[in-house]
C-alpha cells in the first residue's frame, strides 16, 4: 500500500461578510508529504465547506504519516 499523508495544522480565517474563524490541531488527508501552506489551507475551506471565506492562513504545519480519513475535497473523497 502506497503511504498516505495528513496535516496537523492551526488555521485562522476570515470571510468577505466579516467575522472569523480559528481552528487549532485540525487534520486533513494531504496528497503528498510536500503539500504547501496554500493547498494545506484550500483543503481546509473545502473540508468544512466554508462560504465567503475571504483568506486562510494556516501555522504551526506538521506533516505526518496517517492512513487518510476522508477529507472532503481531498485525495481519497469519493467525489472528487
């Protein structure tokens, strides 16, 4: 079986209509072990189906060796 990718991240978002949201150790099924901040915080935003998210940034980024859970929008979601 082919390894699978996690992050374990904090992220910080703000939306167009105002207000925020912070999240802190949240997970999600990574494509790769070389995934970018960006693409860590886009994963994030379709995870959660975020509306009017304005900008996403994410910290304290580990990634790790995880057997992926179902991330949607990520590498194993079904409906991609």
């Amino acid at each position: 079986m082919t390894a699978q990718y996690r992050a374990i991240f904090d992220a910080e978002v703000t939306f167009s209509n105002e207000g925020g949201l912070q999240a802190q150790g949240f997970r999600v099924d990574l494509p790769g072990p070389d995934a970018t901040d960006e693409e860590i915080g886009r994963l994030f935003i379709t995870s959660l189906d975020l509306l009017m998210a304005d900008s996403v940034a994410v910290s304290n980024v580990r990634i790790i060796e995880e057997a992926h859970k179902g991330t949607r929008g990520g590498p194993s979601d079904p409906r991609a």
